[in-house]
C-alpha cells in the first residue's frame, strides 16, 4: 500500500508561498478545495442516484429490525465497492403518524445473490450519461451472517405532529463514507421506522459511489 509522504510546516509558512504538500503543525494535511466536495467523482461517472419513486411505495415498519429489512443496495461488482453519500425516505401517500426514523445497517459477508431491481427502481449516473451502475434495490432481502448493528440516520423529534404532506421526509445527507458494500454479495440495507398513521406509504432514495477500494489490509 503505497502512503502519502509530506513534510510538516506550520501554517504561517506556507500560507501565500508556493510549495508542495505539507503538513501543518498538528500533523493535518493542508489543502485548498476549489470544487464541490463530489464534483470529480461525479464528473468520473462513479457517482449514481437510484430510486423506487415510480413504483409502490411501502409502509413503515414500527419496530428496529434485525435481519430482514425493507431495503437493500446489494453490490455484485466483483471489483468495485459500493458506499452510500446520501438516504432518503419520501412520504408518498396517505397520513404520516407521530415520529419517523431511518436505520442503516452494513449486512455481514455476503449475502444472497440479487439480480433484478425492485420493481419501478431507477437508477442513473449523476454525470448524465448512459452509464448504469453494477447494483441492485432489492426489497425485503433476508439478511445472512448474523443480525448486524442497526445506526440512526436520521429521525424526526419526539412528537412530531402526524402530516399529509406529500413529499415529507428525512434526508441523511452526511454518511461520510460509513457504510460500504463490499465486491462479491456485499449489502447495505435501510429500514424505515414509524407509526403507520392513516395509510402512510414511503419511498425511498439514494446516492451512491462505485469505487475501487484497497481493502488488501482490511
């Protein structure tokens, strides 16, 4: 594994000087960001929106899961990783009940092999290309390997007054990178908590990266 070798300066020395790569005094790499945080990736094409908007959307569940949730982004890429930049759960009909939540959970090993997309799933290149990605949005998957940990993503506050508007929803738009699936059957599955309130039907969305990982030392 090859490592990034820089010198340490402090800031003060560096700052209006050109230079290479340095460190500053805490050992932090100094950098100056001039694009979006996800303009080259996007702009590579690794980037990739998918969504089940177009077909049936599903009630939420009113318990945490364990091994089988609603949702899953199976990854059967034999190179590359999937890592998820952003969730999202839409309300798509009917009358939301007190309180919402999304839960992500990285499946453990490999999982059962999906090879078709949830009915009405579309899935895109944010670059705007034909480029479509190797990964499925597979529904009601049964989690192999054991029940993994389950993290709030995001949740509404204790309360919340039950709506009818359409469009509601909880977006997670900072994952940083923490869940990934891994190539050969790896999965990153979601479940959507929350009263069922009047007919409340949800769908679901995600931004993704498609990425070659050294993952020799993991």
């Amino acid at each position: 594994m090859a490592f990034l070798q820089a010198v340490r300066h402090r800031v003060a020395r560096i700052l209006g000087a050109e230079g290479g790569v340095g460190l500053d005094e805490f050992g932090g790499l100094v950098t100056s960001e001039f694009l979006p945080k996800y303009a080259r990736l996007a702009a590579a094409g690794k980037l990739y929106a998918v969504d089940m908007h177009a077909g049936t959307a599903i009630a939420p569940v009113t318990a945490a899961p364990t091994t089988s949730p609603q949702w899953g982004l199976y990854n059967p890429s034999t190179t590359e990783s999937l890592i998820v930049i952003q969730a999202a759960v839409t309300l798509k009909s009917g009358t939301a009940g007190l309180g919402l939540t999304m839960m992500m959970a990285a499946a453990r090993g490999p999982q059962t092999a999906v090879s078709a997309d949830y009915a009405g799933t579309i899935k895109s290149c944010t670059n705007g290309s034909q480029q479509q990605p190797d990964f499925f949005l597979t529904s009601n998957p049964t989690l192999v390997g054991g029940t993994p940990a389950w993290s709030v993503l995001r949740a509404t506050a204790v309360n919340t007054v039950a709506t009818d508007s359409v469009g509601d929803g909880l977006v997670a738009d900072n994952l940083e990178g923490i869940f990934i699936a891994k190539p050969n059957g790896g999965m990153v599955a979601m479940e959507v908590v929350g009263e069922t309130g009047a007919s409340a039907l949800f769908t679901v969305s995600f931004i993704v990266a498609m990425l070659l990982l050294d993952l020799s030392t993991i």
